[in-house]
C-alpha cells in the first residue's frame, strides 16, 4: 500500500542556497570562475545573489559573515557531467580537493566550504 500524501503550504522546492564567506568580493570572484560567469563590475560588501533560476536551479546567495565555519560535507552540488574534464578544471584553478571517485568530486572554496561536483 502507497503512504498517504499529507496536506502541506510547503512546496518541495529548494530556490536558494545560503554560502557564509569573509569577503563577498573575492568569494564573487572566485565563483564566478568556477561556474564560468562574468565578474559583475560592482559587488555589495554585505551580500551577492547569483540568480541561476532561469537555467533551473536553486539561486546561490553570497552572505558576508566576520568569521565561518564551514562545513566538512558539501553544502551543495554542481553538476558536472565529465568527472576528469572537471577534476583537470579545478586542479588548474588551485582548488583543494577533498575527495574524488568515479562519480563525484568534493572541494572547497575560498572559505574551506565543502562543494560537490557530480557526474551523475
């Protein structure tokens, strides 16, 4: 037998993720690079939005904080089809990576926080 569907106001939709960085400027930067944006010209200090929504995903927020800790366990994934193509990719940039295998690479950004990329 099926479970019963509960009645809820909450849709099962994720539009944003929240990053924590010590500076929005450079974390913009290096995110920017990493998803292959262009760099905005001007940033606010405080917080910046990357509106991916159009291209169904969740937004990404930049959101300053004086001090972050990050977590140990991707906050999130990217989607990255070619596991070697991306692995060469973030190597070339300096990016720490923290684990790989067949499927899926973890490795942090400029404030230690823990990515996914994941081929499948």
């Amino acid at each position: 037998m099926g479970e019963q569907v509960i009645a809820t106001p909450i849709k099962p939709i994720v539009p944003a993720v929240f990053v924590y960085v010590t500076d929005v400027k450079k974390s913009v930067e290096w995110y920017c690079k990493l998803l292959g944006l262009p760099i905005p010209e001007k940033t606010r200090e405080d917080i910046h939005i990357f509106g991916l929504s159009d291209s169904f995903c969740s937004n990404i927020f930049l959101t300053k904080r004086a001090q972050v800790n990050p977590s140990s366990e991707p906050i999130f994934s990217l989607t990255a089809p070619d596991n070697e193509t991306t692995f060469q990719f973030l190597s070339d940039l300096g990016v720490e990576i923290v684990h790989k295998n067949q499927d899926v690479i973890h490795f942090k950004d400029i404030d230690g926080n823990v990515l996914m990329a994941c081929s499948i």
